[in-house]
C-alpha cells in the first residue's frame, strides 16, 4: 500500500473526486487510548493524521495559551482589515450584514416577527428573562438548572462534577467521575442561549438583554483559555459556539454601547476558535453529524469574516467536506446513514445553513445537494407522525444545530417551514402549520413572502412509502391528524462506520392510533453517565420486537459501539390503497449456538388493523419473548391475553398474540430490577410507561399472530377472533367472527377472503 502524507486528505484533491477516508465513529475522548485491534484496523493514512493530531496536541501542552487580550495582535497578522476598533465596528454594521443570513440585515423581518408571530415573539422574550433574571438554564431535557453566579462553565450541575482545568487533550469526557455529563456541560456552553439574547435585545431594545450577551461571552472568554478545559475537546462545540457569536455579533451589531474592541475581541475568538476546528477535523473520531457539523462552522468563519488570511481556505475546505459527506451520509432514499431521526435532523438544519449562506454569497453548490436536501426532508415529512410529531428513532441528545425559536426535540415545523419556502413545496408548507420565525430570521421577509405563496397541502403521494436503502417502512391510511400509521425498522444497526448512534431495535415497530402514538420507540436517556441505563434503552428489550434467550441483537461495546452491526433483509414489499405488506428478517442471534433467525410480517388492512407475523427459525428450544412498549396511558389485561391500551384522548388499541403454544403475559411499568417499562421523552429525563411482554420458551420453528385493532368506540371486551391453522396444525391466519373474514398467510402470499 502506498503511504499517504499526514496532510489532511480532503484538502489534496479537487471537490468532483473527492474520497473521504473512513474510519470509526468514535466521539472524541482524549484520555482514551486507541485499542490495539483498531490500530491494526487503520490505514496508513488514519494513523499518518491522528499522529499528526497527537503531535499538535503534545506541542500545545508545553507551549503558553494565548490571550484574548491579544485581539489586536492576532488581527493585525491575521486580518490587518479589522486590526483597528474603527475597522472592526465598522465591518460589522455595514459589511457583515450583506454575507449573512437576509434577517438579520432588514429591519422589516424583525416587525413582521413582532405582528405575524406573537406567540413566539413572547415565547422567546419570556424564555431569555428566566436567564437575565434567575440565571437558570433550560437545557436538554433538564429544566431551571443553576451553574452559578458567575457562571461556572466546567461544571455539571447535575452530577456535581467539575472537569479540570488542563489542556482538552488531557480530560477524559466519557469519564462521569471526572467531568459529568459532557453533554450537559457542552450545551451551556454551546451559546445557543447567547443568540436568545440577542434576538431579545433586536426585538425590545432591552439592554438588559444585550449587556447580558455581551458579558456572558466576556466571562467565557476569561474562563476558557484557548485549548484549556473541556470546552475544548469536542470541535463539534467548538463549531457550534462559533457560530452562535457570529448570530451574536451580527445581532447586536446597532447596540449603541458597544465597542470596536469587544468587536476585535470576539473575531479574534472565531479565528481561534475556527483554527481548532481545522486542526481538529473529526476524520476518524467522530465522521458523521459531528464532521458535517465542523464543517459548517469553517464554512460560517469562511463566508462571514473573508478578511481572514485562512478565510478562503475554511471556507472551500466546510463546503468540499459538506459536499462529499452529503454523497457518504446520506442515503440513495434520503435517509442519514446513523439510523436516527434526532440525528437525521441535525443533518437536515446542517445542510439548510450551508444552502442559503453559499447562495447569499453567491456560492456555487452542486445541485445534487439541494436535491439530497429535498429527500430528507421529505423523509421527515414521511415518518411524521399523524400528530405532527417526529417519533424518537435511534439516539438523541435534545439539542439543534441552532434553535432560532423555542421548541421540542420532536418539533421539525421550523425544519419545514424553511424548506417550504426555500424549495417552493405546498405538503412541506402543510406539514409546517403555517410560518415560523426561522424563515423570517434566516431567509427574511422574502422568505416569508415565499412561503405565504405557497398553497399549503397535504402530500398528494402515497400515504405509506418504503426506504429500502434508509431502513424503514411507513404504513399509513391517510395524511390527516386522525391516521393510522406504522413505521417499521428494516435497517442495520446504525451506520456501516460505527452504529454509535443506532439501537439493536431491527425490526422494531411503532404506531399510532387516531393520530395518537401509542406503541412507541423508548427513546434515548443518557450517553455516559448511567451505563446501565444507557445500555437499557438502546437495547432490543427497549423496542417492540423479539428478544431471544433475554439477548440483545447485540452487545454494547462501550457507550458508543456495539460488539456487532446486524442487519436486515427486506424480502418483499407491497402497498395498494386497501392493503399494506411488508416482509422482512434478519439472523442477530446466530452467533448464540443456533442459527436463529426472526422473520417479521406486518399487514395493514386499511384503516381497520394490522396483523404482525413474526416467525422465529432455529433447531433447538430458546426463550422468546414478543415486546410491546406503550406510550404513557392505561393499558390492562384482559381475557385470553388480549391487552387493551387506552389512549389520552379515550381511542383504544387491542393487541392481541394468538399462537399454538402456551404464552406467559406480562404487563411491567417503571420496574429497576430489572429496567423494564420507562421511556425517555428527552435527554436526561426518563418516565414510566407500560411494557407489555408475550413470552414463550418453544422448540424452534415457532410463530406467532399479533393482532393491533384500532378501536374509535372503546369497547370494553375484545373483538372475536379465532387462530386459524394449516394442514400441518401449524399457525396460518386469523378468522373474525362477527365479519366473517379471514386472513391467512403462507410462505409466499396474504389472502384476505369474506364470507
């Protein structure tokens, strides 16, 4: 094999041939060693760059960090443009406004804010005076945290942990005994809560807002010397924290008091901060949301500060890597490759930023890219549910690339909003609900003019749609607020680079009853500090599928890894306006002594109910157990191990199995020992909810027939339906009584007969 320079590879070649070296997917800890079956893993080029890394981190150790009382003197070397405070002040209120997003730079965005949009014009207003006043956080999941007054910026409040004050290299931020939750610590320091302020002080005038602002970055700069303390390891943080001060500065950029030095101040702060993220790429460590997302940042610091002598250099590097991930990430179907709608949104904000910042500078994008943008929103739009929600899927950690409006973690109406207006779609428009403040903050009053254009309508496409590159089938009888739908899980564990993100949850299920979620993914609650939990609800025990011998579909591998990657094979798929079908299987559990294999039918019979065939091959007798994790509502046992669910608004899901071997039924809710029954509607919050288990310890083969019947008149018995069999004695169908109709399913074929 040839070797490669340690020079990074995505800047040796051109952007139509580009290849972007893979690697595994592991977030940035850097107290961690590499274990020596990854090194023998690597490529030459992989070990050429994380040594260059490695050598640039034992430089910084030993070498003095720098002041941000220097401004003037990076400026001068580094942007001789904006070395005086005259410059400075003067770039940001007349140059500045024209590369940045078309809200900020017209008056008029801010009033159509204040007259279209009360409700979150004061959302957002009451929601930073709880900062100014109460210096108290909400913040993922977490609500009034206190990080002190002054703000301690390496702490944790919740596990009350405060990392060291070392040089980044020198933390460990998977280690909760040292530091936490990095994630907690990270979103604070993100300064997302920064641009809320200065979003208040645009729309008030309050100076209280401003000076807030103004101070808080004044104290972080204080607390956080260039590569010192945990605010440092992750350059995804770092990027993210760039480009909230450049919303900040162009925000406040008419604040009478402020001055041309603090200006310098902080643009010398994003050449830092800028510098770190070049020299800290996540190639290797981290190359999915967390590169794209460093890329952008570059591109930010690149478009915005041109003065820059790296400025052209950040600025093609953020859109090549943008570019060449938007082919890797993303799927052929417009699926992202992690296997998580959390993360799959964050991709979809990413590349949103970086379509209107490349063409307000008049910057060329392939037009692949746009089109690859199109097609995850668009599979947004396919797995929303009927209640306009997005069902959790895969990882989650609360936060946004940029939460320029108050919102839920399952709240995409901004992400909609946007793309409406920029890609000219009526069902984005519908999905949406009508305008949001992202499109007047990031596309201005065109963008809204843009978007009141616009019909709104629902898709006129088929309800239900497969993604067989993606991973997933979304069943569905209509695209009201009233729908049934299904979404089943026909993908690998995550993506091919480290499934980090993804769940053992093949061939999981959700669904939701007149536009209710009822049978729901438990979500994510945790990263690091709980293993245990962690572990729990990326498990297959937390999802709605089959567990063999009490066996995840695979083994955790440390907070961020699994033992083996999995995957499924989608063997047919079918959808006609009556009838939806879907046939699937995968083999995780071989690797136990058995070549076991779960098989997994679901048919919807629209609007009416669904019939879910699992079949579970093997040649020797294994504990089965069949999951049903409910969202939090009343669920009893009736007779004949029928389950009946009651949602909040009084509709009624059965759930019935129907088998010829004798099932055990359990209903478990908010149980420790062990973890069954809780969901995680947010990072750092978890609930109880009821699970309900069919168990069976049976000779393989073995089959059973799961009915889901959607009941409007909440009965308070069952419906009648009997197990149908074959001429083997074998499980074949379902008979309901009253109708006469009969559903049966054999190897190749579904037949649906009336008497």
């Amino acid at each position: 094999m040839k070797s490669q320079s340690p020079q990074n590879p995505v800047e040796q070649q051109p952007l139509g041939g580009l290849a972007v070296p893979l690697g595994s997917s592991e977030p940035r800890s850097s107290g961690r060693r590499v274990p020596l079956g990854r090194i023998r893993e690597m490529s030459l080029t992989e070990m050429a760059y994380r040594g260059q890394q490695e050598a640039t981190k034992l430089i910084e150790r030993f070498t003095p960090a720098a002041s941000y009382s220097e401004a003037q003197a990076l400026l001068a070397d580094r942007a001789p443009a904006l070395a005086t405070a005259a410059a400075a002040r003067g770039w940001l209120r007349d140059t500045a406004p024209q590369r940045f997003f078309a809200g900020l730079q017209e008056a008029a965005a801010l009033d159509a804010l204040h007259d279209r949009l009360p409700d979150e014009y004061r959302d957002l207003v009451a929601g930073v005076t709880d900062i100014v006043v109460g210096r108290s956080f909400d913040l993922l999941g977490y609500r009034q945290l206190s990080f002190g007054d002054p703000i301690d910026w390496h702490l944790d409040p919740v596990w009350t942990r405060r990392s060291p004050l070392v040089h980044w290299s020198q933390i460990n931020t998977l280690d909760p005994a040292v530091v936490g939750d990095s994630k907690i610590v990270w979103e604070l320091n993100r300064h997302q809560w920064v641009v809320r302020l200065a979003q208040a002080w645009a729309l008030t005038g309050d100076e209280r807002y401003a000076e807030a602002a103004v101070s808080s970055i004044d104290a972080w700069l204080e607390a956080n010397p260039p590569g010192i303390g945990i605010n440092w390891a992750s350059s995804l943080e770092v990027a993210y924290r760039l480009i909230s001060w450049s919303w900040t500065l162009l925000l406040l950029r008419d604040m009478p008091a402020l001055s041309g030095e603090w200006v310098m101040k902080v643009l010398a702060a994003i050449y830092t901060h800028a510098s770190h993220v070049r020299k800290y790429l996540s190639y290797y460590f981290s190359p999915n949301t967390h590169l794209t997302g460093e890329a952008l940042g570059l591109f930010y610091a690149g478009v915005l500060v041109r003065e820059f002598h790296d400025a052209a250099r950040w600025r093609e590097l953020g859109a090549r890597i943008l570019t060449v991930e938007s082919r890797r990430q993303i799927t052929a179907d417009g699926v992202h490759f992690e296997q998580s709608t959390c993360y799959h949104r964050y991709s979809v904000e990413i590349y949103l930023h970086f379509l209107l910042l490349a063409a307000r500078n008049n910057i060329p994008v392939p037009p692949a890219m746009a089109d690859c943008v199109r097609q995850m929103v668009d599979f947004l739009l396919t797995v929303r549910q009927p209640d306009g929600s997005i069902p959790p899927i895969g990882d989650a950690d609360g936060g946004a690339l940029l939460p320029l409006s108050p919102r839920s973690p399952s709240d995409c109406r901004a992400v909609f909003a946007t793309a409406a207006a920029m890609f000219e779609r009526t069902d984005f428009a519908w999905a949406a609900g009508g305008p949001m403040p992202d499109v007047l903050w990031l596309l201005g009053t065109d963008g809204l003019r843009a978007f009141d254009a616009l019909q709104p309508a629902a898709p006129t496409g088929p309800a239900s749609r497969v993604f067989p590159a993606g991973g997933y089938a979304i069943l569905r009888n209509a695209w009201d607020r009233t729908a049934h739908q299904m979404i089943v899980d026909i993908g690998p564990l995550g993506c091919p680079v480290s499934a980090g993100h993804g769940h053992a949850d093949l061939l999981s299920i959700q669904c939701a009853i007149f536009g209710e979620p009822c049978l729901v993914d438990a979500g994510n609650y945790c990263y690091t500090t709980q293993t245990e939990w962690r572990d729990f609800f990326r498990s297959t025990a937390a999802h709605n599928t089959v567990v063999v011998d009490g066996q995840s579909q695979s083994e955790p591998a440390g907070p961020f890894g699994w033992h083996s990657r999995p995957r499924v094979r989608l063997r047919e798929w079918h959808s006609t306006p009556g009838l939806d079908f879907i046939d699937a299987e995968h083999d995780a559990f071989s690797h136990r002594g058995d070549r076991v294999v779960h098989r997994r039918r679901v048919l919807f019979v629209k609007p009416r109910y669904w019939i879910v065939v699992d079949d579970i091959a093997g040649t020797s007798r294994h504990q089965v157990n069949l999951t049903f994790q409910f969202a939090p509502m009343q669920v009893t046992l009736g007779p004949n191990r029928w389950a009946r669910a009651q949602t909040p608004n009084g509709h009624v899901l059965w759930v019935g199995p129907f088998t010829s071997a004798p099932v055990r039924t359990v209903l478990r809710c908010g149980e420790l020992r062990p973890i069954r029954g809780w969901i995680a509607p947010d990072y750092g919050q978890r609930e109880p909810a009821p699970t309900l288990i069919y168990s069976v310890n049976a000779a393989l083969p073995w089959r059973v027939l799961t009915l889901l019947l959607p009941d409007a008149q909440a009965l308070s018995s069952p419906p009648a339906v009997r197990l149908l069999y074959d001429e083997q004695g074998l499980p074949a169908g379902l008979l309901f009584e009253r109708s006469g109709e009969s559903v049966r399913v054999d190897e190749r074929a579904v037949l649906i007969e009336t008497e």
